[in-house]
C-alpha cells in the first residue's frame, strides 16, 4: 500500500504556469481534467449511496466494504451474496506483480474490506460468523481469476450503530504532511494497543521516540530508494496511478492527484500540466515520503508470528482498518507506508540477502514477530478527499 505522493512544487517554478491556464483552450482541459469535479462523478458515487436502500439485507455490507482501504487502491475483492452468507474472493486479475509477489499485502486488503463488513453487520441488526480461509500465501496459485478467502455466515442479532460505522465514508487516506506542532496523547497511544483483541497472532508496534522515529524513517527512505532502482517494482507500482480523469472514471481505481497530499492549487496546476515521466514521479515520490515522514509524531507496525499465513495477513487487515476507523473517529490522519515490507518480499523472491527483515528486527527488538503492515499517524494540516471505487455491481459474483 504504498501509492506514491507526487510533489511538483520544484517543477513548476519558471513553467509559466499562469500562461498555461489562461491560453486558449485552458478551460476546456480544466474540465476535461476534473478540476471542477474533484470527489465527483461515478467513480465516487459509492462513497455517498452506500446506506441508501439501507433495507437491502447482506448486499449493503459489501456496499461498507467497498470503501476500505487496499493496497494502491487496487480493490482486490470480489464478493458471492446469497440471503445469510456473504463469500469473499481474492481477485488476482488485481495483483500487483513484483510490488506484491506473495499477494500478501493483497490479503491485508481483503483483511480491511471483511472488518468493514463486520461492523456493517452489527449496524444492520446481524450476527455474524467469520471462516477465514486457511493457507500459506507463498503457495497459492496465481493462474487461478479468484481464489476463495473468507465465508461470512450471518443470522438475525441485536442491532448496533457503532461510531466506528458512522466513521466509514469519512475514512480516507492521509498523503500529507502532518502537523508537527501537535503530539498525540499518551491515552490515544494506550488505546490504540487495545484495538489489536487479544488477537494471539498480531502484535502492534508503535514508536514514539525521537531515535525510534528515526530509524523507521531511515528504513523507509532506503526501501523507497530500492523500489525506486528496481525496475520491475517501480513499474508495476506506477501503472496504477491514474493521470487523466477520464481514466479515473473508467477504471475507478488507483491513487490519484486529488489524494497524493499535495494542496489544492497544486492539484490544479497538476492537472493542466502535461504528464512528467516515470522518473522524475520516481525522484518526486522520495521527496515527499522524506518530508511527509518528517512530520510524523507516530509511527507503528503491524506484526504477525507467520508473515505468509493467509488468516493473519487477513487479521492484520482488519486491525488496520480499526486503526484508522478510529483515528477517523478522533480527528486523525494516517497512511501505509508499506516500502519496507514490499521489499522483504521482493528479496525473498529474488533470493537476495534479507537486509530489510534484519533491519526491521533490529527496529522492533524481537525476531518472532514479522512486521507485515507500516504506518503513519499525526494530526491532519489539510482537508483529504476520497479516491475512486468500483461499484457494488462491478464486484459481484
């Protein structure tokens, strides 16, 4: 899950930028370019007809799980709903290749959209049963469209509107720098450690010291620097990133400008602006991660006892989406930081020196805990707007 932050700000200066907006045809690109229409459109309907038809049985839980987050806004989910049961599938035709070769971070996805559906479930007035799919990730066959990952069994219970479901359409992710200024609070810090439910194979990590921050910094800013000069990785990111609003329409997915953290005249200027190339993304993508990472107050890990186990990589999604449900609920921003997982897996697969796992061993002081999930948290500096989602119809079964 680790979209990356564009930043331009250095581009532009000398681009003539206020020639370009007010030669001829300058208003016709803006809105070609969604400029007027950020949030808009049907790539973004989901976000606010999710509870209508809110009598819809089963149907309106994937209509909550829809709006999780999943890696590079990916969506890999599909969905079978009959009247009591609800089957999620893993949909690897939404792989995301040497980014993710073990489809590990696309089972944490999978892991955040089943947590929404849970906590739909009780707002619906349903009891639910969750059967998570056993398996070893590193096995699983990718010549399969999808492969079955959980079976949620539902009967009529006691109806809850928690304020973690009221938090589901105004969960977005938070590219941005944060406010330096503002500390979170120790009780915060003690909360966060609650959300993880005694779940015995998921350990949270969280740093807050200066030399802890640091170092989790370093280790990010140095994965980013080996995707970067990976090709295969960084190409298999950067395809998912949608430059025109045309495509973002079409496709209804991938991270786009209007959520890369960057200010709103900046998105605009963006927008009109012809596309840079994948290098210079690459160059500005490093710039942003180090600023924005520079500005974290928190920073955290996901742990799980078996990195390719598919039921903890699904458990290590849901606890995030609770994470960031509940920072939601307490005015706070967060975001993936997942490069250095990324590359823990790219070098078991290329069978190269594990220096990343060793460094995130010296990070978290254990060698039985595999962190399987990075993440940012600190107060918002700015408003962050919704990426794009498929339909409930374009997912089903």
């Amino acid at each position: 899950m680790t979209p990356k932050t564009i930043n331009r700000r250095k581009f532009l200066k000398g681009t003539g930028i206020a020639t370009i907006l007010i030669a001829g045809g300058g208003v016709w690109r803006a809105v070609d370019q969604g400029v007027f229409s950020s949030g808009k459109g049907s790539a973004y309907e989901p976000w606010y007809n999710w509870e209508e038809d809110s009598d819809s049985g089963p149907l309106s839980l994937v209509k909550a799980a829809i709006l999780s987050a999943s890696p590079h806004n990916t969506q890999p989910w599909l969905f079978k709903v009959s009247d009591s049961r609800i089957q999620i599938f893993a949909d690897t035709s939404r792989h995301l290749g040497a980014m993710d070769v073990y489809m590990r971070e696309m089972h944490i996805g999978i892991g955040c959209a089943i947590e929404n559906m849970l906590i739909a479930a009780t707002a619906k007035g349903y009891k639910s049963h969750l059967t998570l799919s056993p398996g070893n990730l590193i096995k699983l066959k990718l010549n399969l469209k999808s492969i079955l990952v959980a079976t949620l069994d539902l009967s009529p219970g006691e109806k809850l509107v928690s304020d973690f479901y009221k938090a589901i359409p105004n969960r977005h992710t938070d590219r941005a720098v944060y406010n330096k200024t503002q500390m979170v609070k120790k009780s915060h810090i003690e909360k966060i450690h609650t959300l993880v439910h005694d779940k015995p194979n998921i350990k949270l990590f969280i740093f807050t010291s200066e030399e802890k921050r640091n170092y989790f910094t370093e280790g990010t800013i140095q994965s980013t620097k080996d995707i970067i000069a990976d090709a295969k990785m960084a190409h298999d990111s950067a395809k998912w990133f949608r430059h025109d609003w045309d495509d973002v329409q079409k496709f209804k997915d991938g991270p786009y400008i209007d959520t890369a953290g960057v200010s709103p005249m900046m998105r605009v200027m963006v927008k009109m602006l012809p596309r840079v190339s994948e290098e210079t993304e690459n160059k500005y993508w490093l710039e942003a991660t180090v600023s924005t990472m520079d500005s974290t107050p928190v920073m955290g890990l996901i742990a799980v006892q078996e990195l390719y186990d598919r039921p903890q990589s699904i458990q290590a999604g849901q606890l995030w989406q609770r994470l960031h449900l509940w920072a939601t609920t307490q005015g706070m921003s967060m975001q993936p930081v997942n490069q250095m997982l990324e590359v823990v897996d790219r070098e078991k697969q290329l069978g190269i020196r594990a220096k990343t796992e060793e460094f995130l061993t010296r990070l978290i002081g254990e060698s039985t805990w595999k962190p399987t999930f990075a993440f940012r948290l600190g107060y918002p500096t700015m408003k962050t707007l919704p990426s794009p989602r498929r339909s409930v119809k374009e997912i089903l079964l």
